[in-house]
C-alpha cells in the first residue's frame, strides 16, 4: 500500500491512500511506500527507520501499476 502524507488535497492520488500529516501518531502497517507533500521530517524519520521508501510527492508516478496478474485498466 503506497500513503501521500499531504495537508492539502492531492487530486491525482491513483489508488492511494491520503492522510493529512496532523494526524500522524505512528507508521501505518503494510505500507511499502510514503509520498510526502511538504516538510514532515518527523513522518519520513519513523517510516525510513521501518526501511520504507519516502519520497516528495513531485516523485510520485501518476498512478499506481497494476500488480502481476490484475488487468490493466486501459480501455475502459
């Protein structure tokens, strides 16, 4: 599961969770990466102490692939 920490809303999350920043407490279980849209210093400490990606929201590719062996969305 892939998590956009932004305080503002992000229109583009292609399948991903968003959570506004106020309302970080501690890591979200089964997250693989977290896109951060600003300066959360204390959010990017936690999850890259669990070895989880944290990158800038202008990282972020604009949708979410398809896992091995769902069907793409194309064309419909």
């Amino acid at each position: 599961m892939e998590i956009i920490y932004s305080s503002q809303p992000v229109p583009e999350k292609g399948g991903r969770k968003a959570i506004n920043p106020a309302f970080f407490t501690v890591p979200e279980e089964g997250v693989t990466t977290v896109y951060l849209n600003g300066d959360y210093r204390y959010i990017e400490a936690a999850y890259e102490e669990l070895g989880i990606p944290v990158l800038p929201l202008f990282e972020m590719p604009p949708s979410k692939p398809a896992k091995s062996g769902e069907p793409s969305k194309k064309g419909a």
